[in-house]
C-alpha cells in the first residue's frame, strides 16, 4: 500500500468509523460556546469527514449537515455513524454546492491534505457572507496527567509502526487574504477523554502507522497482542483520562 492510499483501505474505514475516540463531540461543544449559539445554524459543511464522526458531531450546530470526503471507502460506514446527515464524495478544491451554500464550515484535521491555493476561495464561494470557517485538530492521545509512561510507550509504538508523514501545519500561517478571508481567533485547548486499555488498544490499532504495517505484511494480531500486553500496566483494568491537545481557529470573510 502506498502512504497516500491509506484512506481508501476498508480496514482504516472500520476503524475510523467505530474504534476512535469520541473527542470530536467534546470540542464541537467548546465551538458552539465560542460561537455563543443558543439555536441551531441553517446548513453547516464537515471537510474531509472521513468516516462521519466529526460530521455527527455538528448536528447540534445546524439543522441540515453535510460531510465531504474524497476518500469514497472512507464513507462505507456513514450511515450508521451519521444516518441524518448527508455526505458528497468530492474534493475540497472544487466543491459541488452553490455560492453562499453554508453558514459554518468544519475542518477536522483536514486542510493538510488540500491545495490551499484553491480550496480556500472556493471556501469563501461556499460560506454564507457571516459564516464562518472553523479548523481544528487535535494530536494523538498520548499522555496521561501526572504519569510520563503513556508518552514513553507511545514514542515507542511510533518507532514500531511510524504514522504517515506529511501532517504537521500552522492553521495560524496560512493564505487566508488572498481568498477574502482573515483568522479571526485561535485557540488551544487540552481535552480529556476517559478511556479504558480495551478502548485505547482499539483507538491506536487505527492508527495510519498500524494500517502501513499491515500492508506491508505484519500480522494484525501480533500488533494488538503487543499493544494489549505492553499497555496493561498504565491501565491497569480501570478507566484513566487520556489528553489531547488540540487547537481551534476561527476564519470569516474579511469584510
């Protein structure tokens, strides 16, 4: 499998769709508070939605919610994941909606994969003239409060089974004028999320890195067995609090 065709594996869609976290829903919660929304926007547009999770979790912001995705295997599950709303197989670039189509645009960890240069004033095409952008992420859940050992097995377990490349970006840095738009604010923030070792074997087996490994002919099994053994005693049978950090920007026309 080539690192660009990660996404289009039924394995990384299964998992996405019913192993990761549910951090999705704890951050939508901080942006409709940021956003002081007491009623629900009209139509709200989830970017690369994946396997539907973020796109579910905007349904308490808007009455119609739509997910894009231009991983079509990626939307196998989409219905049980988000069966109100609706979802487009396309590419951010060039979006199949009308002007002023959407009052709020979600961006989960995202825009990495875009061409920025297009995407965003098709973005500014499709935002309603006070609607807004929102992009955030959040990195992967590797630490726990107070106790090193998460981190240091989790450095190890990038070591076994390294993620895709290419991720990292500055929300804070990019071209947002040249489409018409300005940042507006930004935000990190820390999000704990309970999770018992079951839960956590299950999120990290989801992992790009593991489906890159996979590909290549290491044994599923073997991988979970050493996680399941290893995590054990940072678990220990009882739910622990796992932290992630995460970020949230906020982008409106810039008149």
């Amino acid at each position: 499998m080539h690192e660009n065709d990660v996404y289009e594996s039924p394995r990384m869609a299964a998992g996405y769709a019913f192993s990761r976290p549910p951090v999705h829903p704890l951050i939508i919660r901080r942006i409709r508070g940021d956003l002081g929304l007491t009623t629900p926007l009209g139509r709200a547009l989830d970017i690369g939605c994946g396997a539907g999770l973020s796109t579910a979790a905007l349904e308490p912001l808007a009455r119609s919610v739509v997910g894009l995705e231009p991983a079509r295997t990626m939307l196998t599950h989409r219905r049980s994941v988000a069966p109100r709303a609706s979802f487009v197989a396309a590419r951010a670039e060039r979006m199949p909606f009308v002007a002023g189509a959407f009052d709020i645009v979600t961006a989960a960890g995202a825009l990495n994969y875009v061409d920025l240069g297009s995407f965003l004033p098709d973005l500014a095409r499709v935002l309603t003239a006070s609607g807004v952008l929102v992009v955030y992420d959040f990195s992967a859940g590797r630490r726990l409060r107070d106790d090193g050992r998460l981190d240091a097995w989790f450095g190890e377990f990038e070591r076994r089974y390294p993620p895709k490349p290419g991720y990292d970006m500055d929300v804070r840095a990019l071209p947002y004028g040249g489409a018409g738009l300005r940042l507006a604010s930004y935000a990190d923030i820390e999000v704990a999320l309970p999770m018992t070792r079951q839960a956590y074997v299950a999120y990290v087996m989801s992992e790009t890195g593991v489906e890159l490994a996979v590909a290549r002919g290491v044994p599923e099994a073997g991988i979970r067995t050493w996680c399941e053994a290893t995590l054990a005693g940072i678990f220990q049978d009882q739910a622990r609090d796992v932290l992630f950090d995460a970020y949230v920007a906020y982008v409106t026309h810039a008149s």
